[in-house]
C-alpha cells in the first residue's frame, strides 16, 4: 500500500467511525497534501545539482517574476508564502551566495529591497529548462483541456478556501 492508498484507508476508518465526517473533502485536501510533498521532492531532486532547494527555488523565481527583480521582504514573503522569520534566513543564505542582494530603497531610505543578482539571473536561466521539464513529466498523463479544467477547479477551490 502507497502512502495515498495508506491516508485513505485511515479517512475510510475515520467515516465508518464517524458517519457524518465527509470522505470526499477530507481525501481531495489528504491527496493536494500527498501532491504538494511529492513535486516538492522531485524539485528538490531536479535543483540539487545548483546547490539550492524547493523554498530557494520559490524565492528566486518571485523575484524572477517581479517587473524589475525587485521586492521588499514583505512582499517576497507573501508572494513566496512564507514567514517573514524565514525570509529572513532564506535572504541571508541567497545574499551570502550571491544570488540576490540587499538594497536601501531609494526612494524610502528606511525600506529594504531585494533585488536578482546577475549570478542570481544566470543561475535561473541553467535550471528553468529542467524545471520545465519535470512539469511537464508531472503533467504528461493529463490532456491539456483536463489540465485546464484543473486549474480552473483548484482556482476556485482556492478562493473557497480564502473567502469561505
């Protein structure tokens, strides 16, 4: 028995002991816990070779995807999902790397900044093709129209999540 098949043999348990719990609801967020560790790992597999991991990754890549490389640590800690506490850290350890840097905002000499090195830049460019690539094997059994649909679903899901 596979680690999913495990969790829905104990929430099966949990129904028949509990017949009002919802067997549906509890394996859909029992599964996105199952997916999120299991991509989480195989990026971390995929990004071993450039000496950073999952969270790393996450961080640049919000950087990466900022209009000008740039964001305050709040910012980067909400887009990143993350704790300002492990931002911090997170921060700490790309900066000594080089991969990103700290700078006073010109603008608001009391705000701090954070902004994609050209090591930081460069660095991206060599792991977004395996990136890619392992979305695309993650993805591969799924019709583009299914994955659509996917995404719309887990939009809305979302949003349930937020606002319900």
């Amino acid at each position: 028995m596979n680690g999913f098949e495990a969790a829905e043999a104990r929430v099966a348990l949990t129904c028949a002991r509990h017949p009002a719990f919802r067997r549906t609801p509890a394996v859909v967020i029992r599964l996105i816990k199952h997916l999120y560790k299991r991509t989480q790992d195989q990026a971390n597999q995929v990004l071993r070779p450039w000496g950073i991991n999952h969270t790393e990754y996450t961080v640049l890549m919000m950087l990466f995807g900022s209009e000008d490389y740039r964001l305050g640590p709040s910012e980067l800690a909400d887009a990143a999902m993350e704790k300002s506490t492990n931002i911090t850290r997170l921060t700490d350890g790309l900066c000594t790397r080089g991969l990103i840097a700290r700078h006073v905002d010109e603008g608001d000499r009391r705000r701090v900044r954070l902004t994609l090195t050209p090591d930081g830049l460069a660095m991206i460019d060599a792991f977004l093709p395996a990136i890619g690539e392992m979305l695309a094997r993650q993805t591969r059994t799924i019709a583009a129209d299914d994955l659509s649909q996917l995404e719309s679903l887990l939009k809305h899901f979302l949003d349930s999540v937020e606002h319900g």
